[in-house]
C-alpha cells in the first residue's frame, strides 16, 4: 500500500501528522514527519508529505529534498513527487508526470469523478469536442461518420455517448483500471485497454483508425510531440484527430498549480505542424471551471495531411 510503512504504530504517526497539518500546525506536523522518517527511512508516504508540509511552510529547499527522498525511494512515483519538484523549479516540467502517479489518482477518483467534474467543475469538455468535430466534417462537406475512432484517456467514457452514434466502432484506452471498469458500464465501446495513450496508438494498425479523439486527457502530457506522431500513423488519409487542451498567454508548455499541464498555442500549431496534420479549428475554450473561474483552453481538430 501506498500510504503504509508496514508498521501499525508508524502509520498512525503519519496520520497524526497529517491531521496536524490539516488543522494548520505545519510546524508540529514538519517535526513529527522528520522524527518519523529518521526512524523509517523507506517510508515512501512520509517523505512526501514532509515535502508537502515543508513546501507550506515556505521551506523551499528542505521541500525539494523531501521529494527528492521520495522519488529515490520509488523512481515510478506513484505519489507525484517530481511534478511537485518541477513546481518548486527543481526539475524540467515536461516529462515530471508519471504514469504511475496518473495511474493512482484516477484509481483512488474513480467513484467520484463524473460527479466532481460535471457538478464542482462544470465540465463540458466532451460536449465541446463533439461540436468541434461536427463543425470540422461540416466545413469538409461530409458527415460525421467513422468506420473507427480512438479515445485516448476515454476515463468513465463521459465522451462515449457523444462520440459513440458517429463510429461503427470505438474504442477506448485508459491508464487507470477503475475508470477503465466503469467506461466498460456503458456498454458503448467495442473494446477498452488500460494503457498508456502513446504506446497504445504505436501498437495500432497503421492508418487504422479514422478518428482519433482526446478530451481533457493532454493536460497529463507536458510534450505532445510524440503522442501526435504515434496518432498521425494510426490515422489513414483524411483522418481526424480531436482534442482538448488547457493553455495560457505564452509559448511553450507550463505546469499549473493544479498539476496539470498547459500548452501555448503557438506550440500546439508546431507539434501539429510537425506530426504532419493541418488544423482544421482551433478555437479558444474552456471546459472546466475552477473556484468559480473559467480555465483557459484550446480545441483542436486536425486532418492529416
């Protein structure tokens, strides 16, 4: 587990930490949390919460060496320690989101995830890709029709009902096994894989598929590169590729405060550029609020060329 050192009395230690920390005492929490991890050094969970108490006390470079405890301990980094290095500026931000830590938080947000983002996020990020794509087809004088779509991070499959009446097959790849279970629920997809997106589309036929579909599952990618060169060779000719990103003012790619990453529209227009597609919209959107606040995003559709 996680979240145990194998030792009753040494994880009710971390969890009164934690409850210290909870209720504002960081100060009670740090020193509880350094005694602990003396005592256990290969407590994984320890270390980064020591590194999330001390990087709200202000303490940047204890923090850094906290995470960087963690990460030694586990290099798959399950908890996200080296994107919380990237955000104290200890590491490059592309590249610090692993698949395991993707992998655990879905799992552990599986029950609750349609509900946190449809009713606390107001997510409509689906509903945004689907209009985007229909305005595509119709610019290119055709239906909405797909003999096979892929959808990448498919989740719960929130997408699958919008997406599904268009394709005579879908199919739907996602890295957390719980979210992977409850997209099965619908019944709307001929087949689901848990997997990561990249290697998912390397192993597909090439020029398969003749969509290709990703809402709000780049933001865990920082460089986009290879993901849309991967999909550029699953799709044959005329072939769509729909996403969503979030995205900021300038170029490049950034990491957010929410740990999610944000891509510079200049920057999508050269990876597209680049994995050989012609954009088709590419709009301004939001999909998502937070505190109250619309996030701001971008909405992709690209034919290949």
């Amino acid at each position: 587990m996680l979240h145990s050192s194998g030792h009753p009395a040494l994880d009710r230690r971390l969890d009164w930490a934690r409850s210290y920390a909870e209720g504002g005492d960081r100060e009670a929490a740090e020193g509880m949390l350094a005694d602990l991890v003396e005592e256990a050094p290969d407590f994984l969970a320890a270390w980064f919460l020591l590194g999330e108490v001390r990087e709200g006390l202000g303490q940047t470079a204890p923090a850094v060496a906290a995470y960087e405890a963690a990460l030694a301990r586990d290099a798959a980094d399950p908890l996200g320690a080296g994107l919380r290095l990237a955000r104290l500026g200890a590491r490059p931000a592309e590249g610090a989101m692993s698949a395991d830590f993707v992998r655990t938080l879905f799992d552990q947000y599986a029950g609750r995830f349609d509900t946190a983002l449809r009713e606390k996020l107001s997510y409509r990020g689906p509903e945004v890709l689907a209009a985007a794509v229909e305005a595509a087809c119709r610019r290119l004088g055709r239906a909405p029709a797909f003999a096979r779509a892929l959808d990448l991070g498919c989740g719960t499959g929130l997408a699958a009902p919008l997406f599904a009446p268009w394709c005579a097959v879908l199919e739907g790849v996602d890295l957390a096994p719980a979210m992977v279970e409850r997209a099965e629920r619908l019944g709307l997809y001929a087949a689901l894989h848990v997997g990561e997106m990249v290697a998912f589309l390397r192993d597909q036929p090439p020029q398969g598929a003749d969509l290709v579909l990703a809402a709000d599952a780049f933001c865990y990618l920082g460089d986009l590169a290879d993901n849309l060169a991967a999909a550029r060779a699953a799709l044959g000719g005329e072939g769509l590729l729909a996403f969503t990103v979030e995205t900021h003012e300038g170029d490049g790619v950034i990491l957010r405060d929410t740990l999610r990453y944000a891509h510079g529209r200049a920057y999508v227009e050269r990876v597209l550029d680049d994995a050989g597609f012609t954009a088709l919209e590419l709009a301004a959107v939001s999909t998502r609020t937070e505190k109250g606040l619309p996030v701001p995003g971008l909405v992709v559709v690209a034919r290949a060329a």
